[in-house]
C-alpha cells in the first residue's frame, strides 16, 4: 500500500511540476524575520487537526487519502516554512491548517518544531538550539 501510495503522489506532483499547472496545489507559506532552528522536508499523512478533530480516516485505503508536505529552511537572516498539498483545496489538509492558524503568535514556531519531530524523519536542527533546552523539552521532543 504504501508503494502504491508513493507512486500515486510522485504521478501528480510530476504532472504538475512537468506541466506547469499549479491551480490544484495549495500551500501556506510563511517566512520568519530571524532564522529557524530546524529545517527539512517531508509529508504526513493527516489524521488529526491541533485540536485533536478527526480530519479523516487513515485506515481507509483510497488513494484520496490527502497528505501535507512541509519544507523549512533558513539563510543568515530569515526563516521559511512552506506547507503545500494537492488535491481538495478544502480537504483535511486546509483543515489541519486552519487549526494551526488558531495557535498563538509565540506559539507558532515551536508548533512547527512539535510538527517536524512528531512526523517528519528529515529533520535536523542547531546543536546550540538543542543545548538550550531543558532536560524536560528534550524527553518530550525524543518521545515524539
């Protein structure tokens, strides 16, 4: 299934990549006035919003199911976070995202963060920034 899955979502990024028609990729992108602590890439499948609503059911095994890709990435000065999907522009993805729009302002980035360790493999991060937390911050980050 999982094979399945890949070859599903590389056919329609490619189609669109190749073809040059981004009307049904979506995104959020946002950009930092100083620079992130993390940065990578990757996608996740959607199951729950930030506030723990079921978005959709991931034991289905359409391949509808929608997934969000999420890239950061940082220079000297500034920060970007890009979350990107295709498909239902309305869809589990918008969703979860509205949820993340409810996150306060100073909560934001760590969120971001929680998000990258919880779900994406691809992560890597400053070793100053990881010498700064507690000891507390830092189980839960290796728990997730």
């Amino acid at each position: 299934m999982g094979i399945k899955d890949g070859e599903f979502w590389k056919k329609s990024y490619n189609s669109i990549y190749l073809g040059n028609d981004y009307d049904n990729y979506h995104y959020l992108a946002i950009e930092t006035d100083y620079p992130l602590p993390v940065c990578g890439c990757g996608s996740f499948h959607l199951d729950y919003d930030l506030d723990g609503k079921l978005l959709q059911d991931l034991m289905l095994t359409s391949e509808k199911i929608q997934h969000l890709t999420v890239n950061a990435t940082s220079n000297s000065t500034r920060g970007l976070i890009v979350f990107g999907w295709i498909g239902d522009e309305n869809g589990p993805a918008r969703k979860f995202l509205e949820s993340f729009e409810k996150v306060p302002e100073n909560k934001k980035i760590s969120t971001i963060i929680k998000i990258f360790f919880e779900y994406i493999e691809n992560t890597f991060f400053e070793e100053t920034w990881w010498e700064l937390l507690t000891e507390s911050q830092k189980k839960i980050l290796n728990i997730l």
